[in-house]
C-alpha cells in the first residue's frame, strides 16, 4: 500500500472522528438552551429531557476515545497529527463536563420547582449568561474544527465578560438574600446555576487553548493573555 494511500485514510479518520467531535458538541450546546428553557419556564419535563440526554453524551466520549487510541496505535502519528489527536480527547473531556454542568442545571431546576421557590427571583437574567455560555461552546467549537489560532485568543479574552456577568448576578443574588431572609434557599440554588454556566465558559476556553496547542505546539493554560499573544507571533 503506497505512503500517499495510506495518508489518505489516516485524513479521513481524522475528518471522521473531527465530525463526531462536532456533533458531541452539538449535543451538549442543546442540553444548555434545553435547561435554561427549563428554568424559565420552570418545566420539570424538559428539564428531564436535559437528564436523559446526559447517559448519550458519556457514550459519545467513550466511543470518541476508544477511536483515538486505535488511531495512535495503528498509526502512531507524531509532531502535529499527534497534537491533534490529544487535543481532540481533551475536548471530547470538556465537552463531556459541559453535558455535566447542563444536567446539574437540570437538577437545580427540578429542585427550586418541588421546593416551591418563588418566580420573583432574577432567573429569567441567567439567560443572558447562559446565551454567552453556549455562544462561546459554538465559536470556540467552531475555531477547533478550522484550527484558527485568531478566533481562539478572541475567545479567551471573551471568557471575561462570563466572569462579569456571573459577579454581577451574585451581586443581586446577595441584595435578595438580604432584604428577604426566605429568598437565601432559592438564591442559592440561582447562584449554583449561574456557576454551572461559568464553568460552561472555562470549559470553551479550555477547547480554545487546545486550538492554539495544535497549531502552535505550545501549552498555554495557565499563562498571561502577553505570553499566549508573543507565542502566536
């Protein structure tokens, strides 16, 4: 078999594994518009969609694993082909935890729903956030799949303004809780929401430094905004 066949089928299980990626993504950015629709309209019923939706995106990430490792092992690609795949499981791990983050909402709901709390809470105002939140899954989704290091950094810098939103609803969470002491049980489980749809945020922000990984070969969690700009020069 020829060096240039056996290229051509390693690219195409590499664009059909890429696919399934995309659609694990897909899945789970549903999940998140399904529980914050369960909120607003406190619905035990899509809120339960939400929760049996989770036991199919765990299978999705188990079946994209067990593809990558028969990838490498048959394989054994190397330099960037090998940064792909790491960078194509430790996606399919945040969007797993993501999927995660929607059905802990799920539960939230259901629990503020039976608990009876009261609908003047501000929870109508995490739909902002959660907007942002799947906003972010899609475009840093988005940069992963074309492998564009400009629309990666944007998305880093973007996580910011979920950082903003969420102190800002903690902020009138704190002003509820205070002028009404029946307010504190409800609010607090707003306030577990509203840091699900954070961690929705650092999640995407995840996938987006894997992008600049991949192309870049250069891990840049944990380091300055300065230091991931010079590494792109």
């Amino acid at each position: 078999m020829s060096d240039k066949h056996l290229s051509s089928q390693f690219d195409s299980e590499l664009s059909a594994v890429s696919t399934r990626v995309m659609e694990m993504g897909g899945l789970v950015e549903s999940q998140i518009h399904q529980a914050i629709h369960a909120l607003s309209q406190f619905s035990v019923e899509v809120a339960n969609v939400v929760s049996a939706t989770e036991p199919r995106v765990n299978a999705m990430e188990i079946d994209i694993d067990r593809e990558l490792s028969s990838i490498i092992a048959r394989r054994q690609p190397t330099a960037r082909d090998l940064r792909l795949l790491i960078a194509i499981s430790k996606t399919t791990a945040n969007l797993e935890r993501v999927g995660d983050e929607a059905e802990k909402i799920a539960r939230m709901v259901r629990s503020i729903i039976h608990s009876g709390g009261p609908r003047s809470l501000p929870a109508n105002e995490l739909r902002v956030a959660a907007d942002m939140a799947s906003g972010l899954l899609r475009r840093t989704l988005d940069a992963f799949a074309r492998l564009d290091t400009t629309a990666a950094v944007a998305i880093l810098k973007a996580d910011d303004l979920i950082d903003e939103e969420f102190n800002g609803f903690v902020r009138k969470l704190v002003t509820y809780m205070m002028e009404d002491p029946r307010m504190i049980s409800p609010a607090l489980d707003l306030l577990f929401l509203a840091k699900a749809l954070e961690r929705i945020g650092d999640h995407a922000k995840n996938i987006a430094e894997f992008t600049i990984y991949v192309v870049k070969g250069a891990d840049i969690r944990h380091t300055s905004m300065e230091q991931i700009e010079s590494v792109l020069k």
